[in-house]
C-alpha cells in the first residue's frame, strides 16, 4: 500500500510540477507586448466556413468576415452542406452584394462532418493561406492580418492559431464554466506550450494554413472527429510551426445547456480517443515535438481523468473511515495541491483576460468539485459509444452543436 502510494504521489507531484511551470509561462507569454511592423506584401487568403443549418447565427457571421480588415486580397466561401433551413437565402443574400464572398453548396457524400466539407473547400479556392472560422464566429476586425503576420515573420511557421472567446459568457454558470476553461486550456496552456516548447495546435476555428503544408502532408482526415488535433500532429511531424497569437481573436457561441455540452464533449472526447488509440500503437508520437503532443493529449484524457477518480474515491473512502491517516494525509496534500493550482489557474486567466467579478471568483472557487467532474462521466460516455461503433464496425456520426 504504501508503494502504491508512493507512486501515485510521485506521479501527481510531476504533473502538479508540470502544469505550474506552463501556466507561469503562459502567464509571462500572454503578458507580453508585441510589436509587429506589418508586412510588405500580403498574401491572398481564403476563408472557409464549413455550415449546416447556420441560419440562427450566419447573419452576423458574414457580417463579421466582410468586415474584416485586411490588406491584401480575402475570398470568403460558406460551404452549405445541405442546410434545411435559411442558410442558403442569408448566404445569397451576402454572395449577391459582396464579389469576394461565394456560397459553395457542398454535394452530399460520406462520411458526414467538418472535415469532408473542408476538403471539398479546399478543392474549389486557390490562395497561398486558408482560415477556417466556425459558423458561428464573429472574428474581430484585426484578427485575420494578425494570423497572417505571424505565419509570414516567424521562421518554419506553416500558419497561425488565435483565441477562441465566448460571446455568451454571461448567460449562465455553465457557460462562464465554459469560458474560463478556454481560457485556461485554449490560451494560458496553450501559450505556455509554444513558449517552452515552440509547438501549438490548432483549435478548430480561427486557425490560419498555408495551403502547401496540406498539398505535402494530405488533407483532412475524414474519420477523425477532432480533425483539429489530428492535422496538428501531421503538421508536426513534418517540423511545421503553429505559433500560438493571443490577440487574434474571434468569438463564438457555447453551449447554454447542459444537454448541448454533452453531445458536443462527447464528440470531441471520441475524436480525441481516436487520436489516443493511435498514439498507443506506434512509436512514432513519440518522437521529437510529436512527444509535447503526445504528452498533452496522455495528461488530459488518461492521467487527469485517472487522478479525478483516485480522488474522488479517496475522499469517499475517507468519509467512510477505510483508510488510515497516515495514508490518507500524502493523498489530501496532493489533491489540496492540485486544486490550489487549478484555481490559482482560473484566477490568472481571469486577471489576464480582464474577466474577474465576484461571481467568476466564487465560480473559480467550485469549478473543480462540479464543472472538472463531469469530465469522468464525459469520458466514459464517450468511451462506451466509441467502444461500441468499432465493435459494430460502425463510422461515429458527426453530432452538430445546437446554435440559438
């Protein structure tokens, strides 16, 4: 017992280390001033809004990307893939009065999802970048040359990754929740990451490629729900760079629902399992910048869910008296210590990010004991589901996030 205990406190102690040193850097990273002295010449870039069934939220989305300001030339493509509601009347409306922006419907084909209509994007525009930006983004004015700037001055960069922020975070609870978990896992780790290590990823939406590092390394992996995280570990392995760029931004919807949050979690979590099972059969995520990846997605989706547990169990154990106090006291140092550090995260990013009220404080304060411990339920749902497609030798369907 005592050897068990050793371990695990040896285990969590490194990882406690691990995660204090990223937030300080992220910390010092998303701190720090920079000046860009523009460029000379801008490329053309393409922008692809992958839709379906958008009309809730598109107005104001194309409203945001013709209003962007960049000075070279932008083509916009909202890619309908076959949207049953108003989404094809607001993108006409929007073709018809701006030349630079098309409204691409996208054939049906299999299987469904983000990934197959970028391809299909991809097929169709020329520029030497492309950016994709949900369907439900408004992009700030500046967002799109900040990305530009980044990949074009910083050396092997094959593109740029923004900010991701929530528009709807006063809503409720959950989707202040929401928002100070961007803001930690999507901003400060990630910042952190790119300082220590030089390496990002990409996040899905405001995200900037230059569209040879696709023509060498393929395009979109069509099975992959989390076809953010798989192209990033392609990338990579190709020695590209995708520098993190806090102040590029765009804000976007999240879930106001509990219900909502499950299905979208639930298909990130099986992408991400996806990425896992390839990760445990072959060697070559273990190698140079690929092993930073490799480490973040191993630290998330097995040893935090894992701690959550033990946790979990040994406060429950120790209610119940079944354990002894001479061991029960090194495992309430280590979960002290770890929620010490994930508040003391909520708080920085909450400073940082100029969103600290008395409300996202007392938020901050029960983030771990509810919002943390629906990852465990989150997990094995996504588990079981997934589990149950390979069995049945099913492809996983690409579950849409409900707009309002």
């Amino acid at each position: 017992m005592r050897y068990m205990l050793f371990i695990t406190s040896s285990v969590f102690g490194v990882v406690i280390l691990y995660y204090c040193i990223l937030t300080v850097f992220g910390v010092y990273y998303r701190g720090k001033h920079r000046e860009n002295p523009g460029l000379k010449y801008y490329p053309s870039v393409d922008i692809l809004i992958p839709a379906h069934n958008e009309g809730k939220v598109l107005q104001k989305t194309l409203e945001a990307m013709v209003g962007l300001a960049y000075p070279g030339e932008v083509y916009i493509y909202l890619l309908n893939d076959n949207s049953q509601d108003e989404t094809a009347e607001i993108a006409e409306s929007f073709s018809n009065k701006f030349k630079n922006l098309y409204h691409i419907p996208v054939p049906e084909g299999e299987p469904k999802g983000k990934s197959r209509v970028l391809n299909y994007g991809l097929q169709i525009s020329k520029s030497e970048y492309f950016v994709v930006y949900d369907a439900d983004n408004q992009p700030e004015p500046e967002a799109l040359r900040r990305l530009v700037e980044a990949a074009e001055s910083i050396p092997n960069a094959v593109g740029a990754v923004g900010y991701v922020r929530t528009i709807n975070e006063n809503t409720n609870w959950l989707t202040r929740m929401i928002s100070l978990e961007f803001q930690i896992f999507q901003l400060l780790m990630q910042s952190g990451r790119w300082t220590l290590f030089k390496t990002g990823s990409l996040t899905g939406t405001n995200m900037l490629l230059r569209r040879s590092t696709l023509d060498k390394i393929g395009e979109y992996d069509v099975y992959a729900l989390a076809e953010d995280a798989e192209l990033t570990l392609r990338i990579t392995k190709a020695g590209g760079l995708l520098p993190i760029i806090p102040e590029a931004v765009t804000w976007e919807q999240e879930p106001q629902k509990i219900k909502i949050l499950i299905k979208q979690r639930t298909r990130w979590l099986q992408g991400n399992l996806y990425l896992l099972e390839k990760m445990f059969s072959s060697f070559e995520y273990y190698r140079g910048k690929m092993l930073v990846h490799t480490l973040q997605q191993v630290l998330v989706y097995v040893i935090f869910l894992v701690f959550l547990v033990i946790s979990d169990a040994w406060f429950i154990a120790g209610l119940l008296g079944l354990v002894r106090m001479d061991t029960s006291i090194p495992m309430m140092l280590i979960w002290y210590t770890s929620y010490v550090l994930y508040t003391s995260q909520l708080f920085s990013a909450q400073i940082m990010e100029k969103t600290i009220s008395p409300l996202n404080i007392f938020i901050g304060f029960i983030m771990y004991f509810t919002y943390a411990q629906l990852f465990i339920f989150l997990f094995f749902r996504s588990l079981y589901y997934y589990i149950k497609a390979k069995k049945k030798r099913q492809i996983i369907s690409w579950e849409k996030t409900i707009r309002f």
